[in-house]
C-alpha cells in the first residue's frame, strides 16, 4: 500500500492480511503505522491510497496485518 505524504513523497507498507480483507482495513493500518514514525504526515484519506494485492508464495508469511 502507497500512502502519499506531504512532503510529496509516497511511503509504501507491505501489510499480511487475508484475501478478504478490507481495504479500509488496510488502510487505516498503514496510516497507522506510518503515522507513529519519524516520517512525514501522510494524508488522511482513502482515497488517497493505493492498495495493490501481491499474491503470496507457499509457505509465505501468515495472513495478519
């Protein structure tokens, strides 16, 4: 998930969730965890995120986020 910032950049978060996860889930997720660091504030918005699914291989990482 990319999450732009206000210092015009975009920070990406790799989240482990189930196929069937929210996207808004997601979402606050992210924002979260990026709120909490040094970085930039990143804008609040849904809309302004771009949630991308990457298909896990066997044997990957549990589903969590």
């Amino acid at each position: 998930m990319a999450l732009p910032a206000v210092d015009g950049r975009q920070y990406v978060y790799r989240m482990y969730a189930p196929e069937n996860a929210r996207p808004a889930d997601l979402f606050w997720e992210a924002w979260h965890c990026h709120d909490e660091s040094r970085f930039p504030r990143a804008w609040d918005l849904f809309d302004a995120a771009l949630i991308r699914q990457v298909n896990q291989a066997p044997g990957g990482p549990g589903d969590h986020f």
